[in-house]
C-alpha cells in the first residue's frame, strides 16, 4: 500500500520506518526542510534505538522516502497519517490544533481518488469531525473517510511497542475505511497485535483516557511514596505488594519525581479541558494534574533537606535529565523544574544526560554539562539522580566518593538499595523509603 506519513517527528518517523519494514511503501513529509534533508542521506534527527538502522535499510530498499513537498505523495497515496504536534495551547491548556488542522487543509488540496485520511495524532474528541468539514470545504468533490487511529508507542521502546502492540484502536463507521486500515495493520496481526474497530469518538477518547490513567496510576504511588516516608514504610514493597493483584498490575507503579514527557503533562490538560467545557468535570485528573505540578518543585526541597536545609553555594550533580531513559526528548521533564527550583535556593548545577544534554542547554541557564558521572561529581556537595539511564544503574560509588565534596546520593528514581550505598560511605536519600534523618 501507499501510505503517506504527515509530519516525521517521534511518532511520525517511527510508525513510517515500521510500515515500511513490514512492506508497504512510505513516505514521510515534514514541513522543516533540514529535518528532511538529514532524513534523506539517513541521518536520525532524534534519539530512538533501532531508528537509524531501520530508517536506513528501507530507505536503501526504496520503501521509505522523504520530503517536503505534499502534492505527489499525497495524490497517490492510499492513506494519509496526520501525524503532527498537538501541544498544550498556550493560555488555556487547550489541545493547540493548529498543525493538525493545516495538514489537512493541505491534504485537500493535493488528495486524488479514495483517500483515508488518519488522525493518529493524539486529538480531542470531535477533532474527527473538524478534520472532515476541512477537506470537505477545502475540495468539495474528495472522495475521503477520516479515521481516529491513536499511537500508544512509548520514546525508548518505540518500535518494539509500534510492531507488537497490546492493542491498535480504529475508529471509523466507514466499511470502505475499515477495509483499507485492516490492510494497512495487516502484518501486525500476524504478530498477534489485536484490532480493536471503534467510533472515531470513542477511540480519539480511548488516547485521553488511558494517559489519562496512567498519569493518575504514576501521582497515587508517588502520593503513597510521600506517606510512607512519613509512617515509616517502603513504598518499593508497597508498589509490588500491590502490583502483584493482577487487578492493579505492576506497571506504572514506580515513585519518582512526577511524570513529565511529550504527552502525559498535555494530555492530562487537555482531557481537563474538554471535560469542562461538556459539563462533565474529571475531579480525578484535575488533581493528578495539580499534584504533579507540586511535585517537582517538591523534589527540589527533598534534596534540600537532604543536604541539611541550605544548598546556597553548593555544587550539585545531577544524573539525569530526559523525561525518562532511552530519549533525547526533554519536553516537561522534571529535571528542568527540579534545576529551576534548585538555582533559585542558591545551588550551582552540573548535570550529565547521555542524550539529552543538547536539547538541556536550550533549555536551561547557568548550568554547566559533563560528559560524565564522574566529571559533574568533582567537588559536588550531593550527586541528585533523576532519569534512570542504565549507565546510572552501577556507579562506582568508591570512585565517586574520592571526587566528591560530601557523600551524598539523593536518588529520585530508587534505583539502589541504600545498604549497597551506605556500605561506600554514603548517605543515602530515596523517594518513600525513610523519612530524612
Ligand atoms: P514531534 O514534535 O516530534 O513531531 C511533529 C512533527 O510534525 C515535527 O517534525 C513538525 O515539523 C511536523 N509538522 C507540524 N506541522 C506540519 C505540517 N503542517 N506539515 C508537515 N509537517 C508538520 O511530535 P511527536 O512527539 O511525534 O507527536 C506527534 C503526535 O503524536 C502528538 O499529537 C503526540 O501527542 C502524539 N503521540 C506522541 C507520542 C510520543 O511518545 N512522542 C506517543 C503517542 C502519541
């Protein structure tokens, strides 16, 4: 099949390669020519493992292109993916649909025959219907269905998760539509990847609510994490104790330092927003939203604490600074608020990320980056670890104790035992194990 992928970021990018490796002839337009240029002599322009390669085979086989140019692509193509951003509008927390809006103002001028166009963008409910009125206004004779088609792939394990997902959920009412999408997914369910066929409201919501519920699955256990360490529990144990009830399930129930990314911290807004404006008010997310708001700034007090109430003129390190491991997006991660609230009590920061440094550096001031652990420790009144990268997950504490200015590990992820820490001289902070002595 034909299939054209509209905008080639994370999800764009990803879900293109992946539908050309299992065949189908892709190509992937984005509007930032550079982008397309690097694409094109097969360079990545993000951090996912795996991209490059499989960008590059299918780039070779000619199964994948690039480009920036609507008009060809889209006449020939079977089915249109609008996979652009849907970041939180500025003012209101509303989804901003501006991108997605002009790529289909754009696909109406250029679409040729029967066209599925997909939303696999992550849109309000209704946003189907816009997406329709659109074309149809733009070129009143198309031939066209619009489907929800919402992308689950998480960045680090994305094209694991995109070729053996637990789920793919359709939403249309078209049979014509229907036909061609089960086409489309084909072989992935030869994987055993169910099809899960909706309404395009039912499915653009289905996107909502399960980040939605994700988000408040992560905000409960660090709720949880807070309480114990004021009752002198191990949330670590509560976690599996609790997870071990298949009812609840063991995913997601990790304390940290809040949960951030490209999309729960929007997605959560969003799914505010729409509630209220329909008169159905989500109390439950409204406050999973407020309490992880709280909490990064919250995160910075505990490392405070832990270096005795004052961090004026003190040197931190911090390991660290992606969303979360395996990417190099930065987007609302808690690192940057944690680093804010830090410099605002006075601390000097050095930080290492693995892959998110570059993208840390626009984003941040007055830090100074390492290429190394060990580096940013030298002279260090306390090492902070935020992103649980594995290169984190077996320091040489020996060595890093001869570096540093004060023993202390604050570790926002729970990644060590404190005995394995402790037994190197350090004192040793985590999230809902003790309280801070
Ligand atoms: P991204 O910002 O990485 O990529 C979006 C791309 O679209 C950019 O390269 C941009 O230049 C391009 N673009 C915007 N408007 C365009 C236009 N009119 N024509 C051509 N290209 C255009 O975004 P992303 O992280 O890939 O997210 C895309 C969507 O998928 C969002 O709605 C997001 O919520 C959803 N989603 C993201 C993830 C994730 O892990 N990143 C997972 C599931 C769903």
């Amino acid at each position: 099949m034909r299939l054209v992928m509209i905008g080639s970021g994370y999800v764009g990018l990803v879900s293109g390669a992946c539908f050309a490796d299992f065949g189908h002839e892709v190509i992937c337009i984005d509007k930032i020519a550079t982008k397309i240029e690097s694409l094109e002599r097969g360079e990545i322009p993000i951090f996912e493992p795996g991209l490059g390669p499989m960008v590059q085979s299918n780039l070779a086989a000619g199964r994948l292109r690039f480009t920036t140019d609507f008009t060809g692509p889209v006449a020939e193509a079977d089915v249109v993916f609008i996979a652009v951003g849907t970041p939180s509008r500025r003012g209101d927390g509303h989804a901003d649909l501006s991108y997605v809006h002009a790529a289909a103002r754009e696909i109406a001028r250029a679409m040729q025959g029967f066209t599925v166009v997909v939303t696999k963008s992550t849109v309000p409910v209704g946003t189907g219907d816009e997406v329709e009125r659109i074309i149809r206004e733009e070129n009143p004779d198309a031939d066209f269905a619009v489907v929800s088609n919402p992308e689950f792939l998480r960045e680090g394990a994305a094209i694991a998760d995109f070729k053996r997902p637990d789920r793919i959920v359709i939403g249309t009412e078209d049979p014509r539509a229907e036909k061609v999408m089960r086409e489309v997914y084909r072989p992935l369910y030869l994987n055993q990847s169910p099809l899960f066929f909706c309404e395009r409201r039912t499915s653009e919501l289905i996107k909502y609510a399960g980040n939605a519920f994700l988000a408040m699955k992560i905000t409960f256990i660090n709720e949880i994490a807070d309480l114990c360490e004021q009752v002198g529990a191990d949330v670590q144990k509560v976690a599996k104790g609790i997870g071990l009830d298949r009812r609840i399930g063991d995913k997601f129930l990790h304390a940290g330092p809040g949960y951030g990314g490209s999309c729960f911290p929007k997605d959560t807004v969003a799914l505010v927003k729409t509630a209220q404006d329909h008169d159905s008010p989500m109390r439950l997310v409204e406050t999973t939203v407020a309490v992880n708001d709280t909490r990064k700034r919250a995160m910075a007090r505990k490392v405070v604490a832990a270096c005795g109430g004052d961090v004026r003129g003190k040197t931190l390190a911090i390991l660290g600074l992606t969303f979360k491991p395996n990417t190099d997006d930065m987007r609302e991660a808690p690192s940057l608020a944690i680093i804010q609230a830090l410099q605002d009590k006075g601390a000097t920061i050095r930080a290492y990320d693995p892959e998110g440094a570059e993208a840390a550096r626009e984003m941040t001031s007055g830090v100074v980056f390492g290429k190394d652990p060990y580096e940013i420790a030298d002279g260090a009144d306390a090492l902070v670890l935020v992103t649980e990268w594995d290169e984190f997950r077996a320091l040489d504490f020996a060595r890093l104790r001869g570096r540093m200015a004060q023993p202390l590990l604050v570790d926002l992820r729970n990644v060590y035992p404190a005995e394995e820490v402790e037994r190197h001289g350090f004192r040793y902070v985590g999230v809902g194990r003790k309280p801070i002595d």
